[in-house]
C-alpha cells in the first residue's frame, strides 16, 4: 500500500471514531442534551456556581 | 470545596491534558514545517535547480503524514468542551466561541483548499500559484493556532468582557482588547515561534541522521542550512517573546511568576534562581516548606525579569497569600472574602428577580459587581489551595528555558560547520542535532505545562476555578474514556512514528 493511500485510511478510520463513536455515544452536549432553553441552561449554571453558598 | 465532586475534576483534567498533549505532537510540526517547505520550494522557483523541488518533495511528504495523523485530534478538545466542561463553556459564553469558529473557518477554507493544490498540484499549476498554495497553507495553519491561542489567553487575562448576571455568561464588549491584548500577542508569538523551532530541531535532526549514514549528503546539507538558519531565527524571537511573556505574567498571574521561580518570600533587588534543586519536594499546600537542596542565583536577575528595573519589588507566593501592605498586595483572605460576597451576592440576585423583588435585586446586583472582581476565589477556605504545584511548575519552567537556549547554540554550531562543510566531521553535533528532536518536544510540552499547572486552580483567572467549570456527569464515564483516548492517541502516535521511519529510512534521491 503506497503512504498516500495508507494516510487516507488513518484519516477515514479516525474521522469515523471519532464522529460515529466517540461523539454520538460519549461526548452529548450536557446542557443542549437536559435542558430545553437557554434561559433553563442559564439558571442550571448559575446555581451549580452559586451551589457551595446555597448548601451552606 | 466539599460540595465539588474532585474525582470528577481530577479525571477531567487529566482526559484534557491527555488529549492536549497528543495533539501537540501534531501541530507544531505543521506550524513550523509548512514555512519550511514554502522556503525550500521559493529557492526552488527562484534557482530553478531541480534539487530544491525534491528537497521540498521529502519534507512535504512528511509534513503530510503529519498534517493526515494530527487533522481533527483537536476536535476532541472541543468535544470535552461540552461534555465535561459545560459550566465553563456557558461561562466564557461567545468569547471562547467566536475564535473558535474564526478557526474553524480559516482552517477549513485556507489550510484545506490550498493544501490539496499543495500536495496534489504539481505540473497541474503553475509553479508560482503551487509556491503561492504553499505559503497559504503556512499562513493558514497559523492564523488558525492565532484563533485558539487568544481564546486560551482571554482565560489567562479575561478582558474586553461583561459578566450577564441574567445568563450567567459573560459577553464580548471589545474583539479588539481581546485579540490584541498583551498576553494574546505575546503568547502567540512565543507559541508559533517555539513551534518554528522545534520544526527546524525535526529538520536538522533527520538531517543529521543521513549525514551520519552518509547518504544523500548535499541533499540533507541543503536541508540543514534551511533548517538552522529558520530555526536560529526563531529561536532568537522565541526567546524575546518568552522574556516578554514573563513579564504578562508578572503583571496579570502573579502567583504563577512566583511559581514559576519556586518564590516564596517577595523581596526587592530579588534573585532569580538559574538552576535550582528542592530539597525534598514541598508540599505545595504549605508556602513555608521552601528549601533549597542546591541552587545557583543570578543577583538582581528576577526583579528585571519582571520589571525591567533591577531593583523592583517582587512579591512572592507568602505574600499574595497573607498580603503586603506596603507593596499594596491585597491578601488571598480578603479576596476570599470578597468572592464568597460575590457568589452570595449573585445568589440573592438571582432569588430575588425571581420573586419580581427589584429593590432587593438591584442592591444585590451593586454587591455582586463591586465584588465580581474577586468572585472565584469565593470558592475556597483556605487559600493555600490557590497556590499551583509550585516544583512541577518550576522545574518544568526550568527545563523549558534551558533547553531554549541550548537550541539556540545548537542551531549557531549546525550553521557555521554546515556553511563550512565541515559539518560531516563533526559527529557529535549531528548526534546532539539527532537527539534534539525529543528534547524539543520535551521543551513544547513542558512550556505548556509552565502555562496551564502555573495557572491552577483557575481554568479562568479570578472567576472561575477548575473545580466549578465541570459539568455534574459521573466520572466512570470520564474515566472509560480517557481509557478510549490512551489507546486510539497510542495507536495513532505508534502509526505516524512507523510510517514517518518508514518513509525516512527508505528514502534515496532519485535525482542522482
């Protein structure tokens, strides 16, 4: 197998790992994927942020 | 702190510091090399000589095998952005977006388009537009680095923004005081052209390799004199940009400087330690453990590091923890104080706009703004805990600056035997020159180390600390896939390393 074609099948078999397999089943977006609004993702953030005054 | 799952961050950094780490393996090889190749193949249109167009040929095709191994590794980083680390990307909002798109765009419309011609264009264009191809792809490569390292030194010195107290996500009010603030510039430049430098350590260095086999010797000659003389140049830069960047730090990361320079007491006319030896490793949670086992100073040396005045005061790491009136160094304590302020501030406001209570909310509002300043260091109660590992950001500085400087004399003595022709003789310099490719390696990584372990806890100066910007998943997950990442990285790297050989070692210039 010439270098050209070797590097085009690293290229095919990487890009499939890491869109087909690593991105769909374990990189989601946490908050696109449990929240619905950006308003609802806002306050989500701003109470993980607040959290260590709030649980006092 | 006790609120924070630390399994889940430690697993976190440890999955993005793998990931950073192979995929700079990568890039800086792209960075320099593509200028490499852009100059080979200009001698080779202005002289005409055939050589030049193979020469190019050779560390094209290594340049390619490269660029075809690295492509994408950072999309990953992009990945854990959302995953793992979703309260910092709500967080730093369209700040760390909008380069990040800017990159996404230059990257795929010059490097791509251009790089094709590049590989594939030859006799199918003009020489001028295929030389014109290979500077674009250069360019390119870089302006994209341009777009990730501002937004990585935004997080070093967070400016030309304004907190949204309603989103929780701070907004860009000035691009330009982003783009071109100091610690931008500065590391940019001292990025790319550390990245120059380890390109031409990987040029003169397999250079080297053939000049011991004797084979192809005028061939790898040329190379060498492309090599030394783009990487003594960017050697010389890399260390102007590096004593600049010292001085940003000075200024914006004062508690990394000292870090940096293993400082625990702030004194005027300080020294700075040249090479220096722990006595045992401190512990970095307790200032007061600063022992030197061995050390040779420099007088004077790190207050002019630091301020360009030889005398100045320099305030090390018990200062900025317990404060110095006289130097006008407000203490940990009191930041903390003003933090946690901040965060319940933020809290009341949030409460309050709710309950449609707009007195309450307004008053909140001042409290959380004249403290805003100090917000992250809310987090914490002891403020030991703000202090970065203190020996590995030293030693790591350490090796860094030292091998700079033997580049630099590595690439002067390269230049001169090889513009004598008495480079063949010398076989301990091509071995020096061989071994140079590891340790420049060595000193990339280790220059990146300087930069993100000095800066711990903060993942954003002052706002917000590694602990708070990870996303509330289960850290088994974290760990499955830094496993997944470890091998699918060790298999890539174990590829480029066989195919790169491979193509080294089998490689005769067909144009004797």
């Amino acid at each position: 197998m010439t270098v050209g074609r070797k590097l085009w099948l690293i290229i095919i078999v990487k890009l499939f790992i890491m869109f087909a397999i690593l991105k769909l089943f374990f990189f989601p977006d946490f908050l696109k994927t449990n929240f619905k609004s950006d308003s609802e993702r806002g306050d989500y953030v701003i109470e993980q942020i607040t959290s260590p005054i709030n649980n006092k | 702190m006790e609120h924070f799952n630390l399994a889940l961050v430690d697993w976190s950094r440890a999955q993005f510091a793998l990931t950073a780490l192979y995929h700079w393996i990568f890039v800086p090889i792209t960075l320099g090399t593509s200028f490499i190749i852009a100059i080979m193949e200009t001698i080779y249109v202005k002289t005409g000589d055939e050589m030049w167009k193979r020469i190019t040929k050779f560390w094209m095709t290594l340049f390619g095998i490269n660029f075809a191994i690295g492509v994408a590794t950072g999309i990953i980083l992009e990945f854990e952005f959302g995953t793992n680390w979703s309260n910092y990307s709500w967080f730093v909002g369209d700040i760390f977006g909008a380069p990040l798109a800017i990159e996404g765009i230059m990257a795929f419309f010059m490097e791509s388009t251009f790089i094709a011609i590049m590989f594939f264009g030859w006799n199918k264009v003009s020489k001028g537009f295929h030389l014109t191809s290979s500077w674009l792809v250069a360019i390119g490569s870089n302006l994209s680095a341009l777009w990730i390292l501002v937004a990585n030194a935004w997080m070093q010195n967070p400016i030309g923004m304004h907190f949204n107290p309603d989103t929780a996500r701070n907004e860009m009010v000035d691009f330009w005081q982003i783009l071109f603030s100091p610690t931008a510039v500065n590391k940019f430049l001292h990025v790319i052209t550390s990245a120059y430098t380890y390109s031409a350590l990987f040029v003169i260095g397999i250079s080297a390799w053939y000049l011991l086999k004797k084979r192809d010797v005028t061939f790898f000659k040329r190379s060498m004199v492309v090599g030394a003389t783009f990487g003594l140049i960017a050697s010389l830069f890399m260390i102007l940009t590096g004593d600049e960047s010292a001085r940003q730090v000075f200024r914006v990361q004062p508690m990394k400087f000292a870090a940096m320079e293993g400082f625990y007491y702030g004194e005027t006319s300080a020294p700075l330690v040249a090479i220096g030896l722990f006595e045992s490793v401190p512990n970095p949670q307790n200032p007061k453990a600063k022992e030197w086992a061995a050390k040779i100073e420099i007088p004077n040396m790190l207050s002019y590091m630091a301020t360009l005045d030889p005398h100045a005061f320099v305030p090390g790491i018990h200062d900025l923890v317990h404060g110095n009136k006289e130097q006008g160094i407000v203490s940990y304590y009191d930041r903390i104080t003003r933090g946690k302020t901040a965060i319940q501030a933020l809290a009341d406001y949030k409460v309050a706009k709710k309950a449609n209570e707009t007195n309450k909310a307004n008053a909140s509002l001042a409290v959380f703004k004249d403290n805003y300043k100090d917000f992250g260091y809310g987090y914490y109660d002891d403020p030991h805990n703000l202090i970065p590992n203190v020996p590995l950001t030293f030693y790591s500085f350490h090796t860094m600056v030292g091998l700079g400087f033997l580049f630099v004399l590595i690439f002067i003595l390269t230049l001169i035997y090889v513009v004598k022709n008495k480079i063949s003789n010398k076989k301990w310099l091509l071995y020096i020159a061989l071994w140079s490719i590891p340790l420049g390696f060595l000193a990339q990584e280790a220059g990146w180390m300087v930069a993100e372990f000095g800066r711990q806890p903060w993942v954003v100066q002052d706002y917000m600390p590694t602990l708070t910007a990870v996303s509330n998943i289960d850290h088994t997950s974290v760990m499955i896939t830094v496993l997944l990442f470890t091998i699918t990285f060790t298999v890539l790297l174990i590829a480029e390393i066989k195919i790169m050989l491979k193509q080294i070692t089998g490689f005769k210039d067909g144009g004797h």
